[in-house]
C-alpha cells in the first residue's frame, strides 16, 4: 500500500509539471498580466511536487527495515563547449562511506548535447560505475561495474535572478553478472527512468563573482523483467552553494538526501551525503575573423 501511494505520488507529480507547462505555453501569449500569473503556478506546483515527494517519503520510511547511512561524494565535472550549439560534459566521481572511510562507487560520465534552442537541450552519453560494497563494513570486496548509456531532455526557464530547471532523463542499465563472490561473464539490464526539478537563485554577488543557491528534487523510476518488488527505485532531495571563481571554474558544496528501495520491496537505504564539486568550463575554438 505504502509502494503504490509513493508511485502515485511521483506520477502525480509528473502529471502535474506537464499539465501547467501546457498551461504557462498558452498563457504567457495572452498578457504580462497573465504572465505573471503563469509563473505563479510554477511556484506553487514546485511547492505541490516537493510536498508529494516528502510524503511518500515518509510513508516508505512506515514499517520498514531502513538502513542509515553517510557518505561523502567528491567530483570534477567538465564541460567543452563549441560555438556552434554542441558540448561535451564529462563528470568523475569518488563516492565514499564516511565512518568507517570504504569507497562506495567510482564513476565516470560522459555525454554530446546539442542546444535545441533558447531553453532546451538534448543529450547523448554514457556512465562507467564501479559499485563497491553497500555495506562499509562487509568483509567481501567484490566491486561490480555499470555500463549506463542514457538520452536526456533539459528545459530551463528563467524568471529574474531565479532558474527553474527540468531533466527528464531514461538509462540502460548493464550491470555485470557475479557468481560465488566473483565476477562472471555477461551482463544483466534494467531500464530506470528519471526526472529531476531544480532552483537556482542568485544569492550575491562578492567580488564580482556570483554566488548561487541550488535546491532540487529527483525521483527515479525501475523498469524491466527483473524488476519485481521495487519499481519505486530512489528520491534525491539537494540543496548547495555554488560559487564562481572565474569565468570558467566554480565550486559547490551542498547537503542531498537519498532515500532508495532495495530490490526486497521492504529494505531500504536513508543516506546523508556531502558534495563536494569543481565545474570547469571550456570554451573551443570560436567565431571565425573574416580573411583581410
């Protein structure tokens, strides 16, 4: 019961975004004043969402075995940006568990995006994962890879000083078969299915460089013949500080809060997680000087 009120949440909550995006379409043409209006039920229907998500949070938490833990999650991320609407993002990470200090996942991400135009994206790529242990205190060592291509779908709109961004996000998911604590040949898949509401708001600016507060919230879908007892796969509640250096470099630390069933239907992971990040943007090549 608990499991079918959290996925109506979530896909109440899906239903909900795309109801009112159709609805900001039509009435940002009418009027400023409707205009205004229209962002008004963003706001609120980010409110609705983030309350739906909490609640079926809390009901997973109702009667069953939850395991708590804390991580500290450490990354570089990349971006080459062309000047003809193309871009390569590539993301490495070190997952750790925090007491005792064990390596939880090691992952690099890469993908192509292509600008659609003022406020979309689409993108193409591929995820490397190493999942150690979930336990940071089991004696086994055995650490399993990932191989995850993905397509993803980006929308950003941008009132003011605040940013609200969408990613609807759908991966492949080939995870490596193990045999008596080995590895062993061949892979086995699932599809997971994503989407990811975010804020940006421009906090201050200090030194001329601008400081940014970021709150986001991810619910993630399991699909596939495997998937039995845990089509509710996680949710990831963000909030960070992100602070531009220079042009190019910026750094953000930030608190998330992951909340994942396990494949039982009745265990679950309650994780507490740091991030620490560097984003490094590089512009290549540029506009062209005519021959003189």
């Amino acid at each position: 019961m608990d499991t079918c009120l959290s996925y109506t949440s979530g896909v109440l909550s899906f239903l909900i975004m795309f109801h009112v995006d159709r609805t900001r379409a039509s009435l940002c043409f009418v009027s400023k004043r409707a205009y205004s209006y229209n962002y008004g039920v963003t706001v609120l229907t980010i409110c609705l969402t983030i309350s739906l998500v909490l609640a079926s949070t809390y009901l997973f938490a109702q009667n069953k075995q939850v395991t708590h833990q804390q991580l500290l999650w450490f990354g570089y991320h990349n971006t080459l940006e062309w000047p003809n609407k193309w871009s390569v993002n590539t993301e490495i990470e070190e997952r750790r568990f925090f007491n005792p200090d064990k390596q939880h996942q090691f992952l690099v991400r890469s993908q192509l995006k292509y600008t659609l135009g003022k406020d979309w994206n689409v993108a193409a790529g591929l995820a490397y994962f190493l999942q150690s242990p979930q336990n940071p205190r089991a004696t086994e060592k055995l650490v399993v890879p990932e191989l995850r291509p993905h397509l993803q779908l980006d929308y950003k709109q941008q009132i003011k000083k605040l940013s609200i961004t969408h990613r609807y996000k759908a991966e492949m998911r080939f995870f490596r078969n193990t045999a008596n604590g080995e590895l062993a040949d061949g892979y086995n898949s699932n599809y997971r299915f994503r989407y990811r509401i975010g804020l940006e708001y421009t906090v201050a600016a200090i030194n001329r460089q601008i400081l940014k507060l970021k709150v986001s919230d991810e619910i993630m879908l399991n699909a596939g013949k495997r998937i039995v007892n845990n089509s509710f796969d996680q949710n990831r509640i963000y909030g960070g500080l992100n602070y531009t250096l220079s042009k190019s470099v910026a750094v953000e630390a930030g608190y998330l809060k992951w909340f994942q069933q396990r494949s039982s239907g009745i265990e679950y992971y309650d994780r507490d997680i740091v991030r620490l990040v560097v984003t490094h943007n590089i512009s290549v090549g540029g506009k062209k000087k005519d021959d003189t």
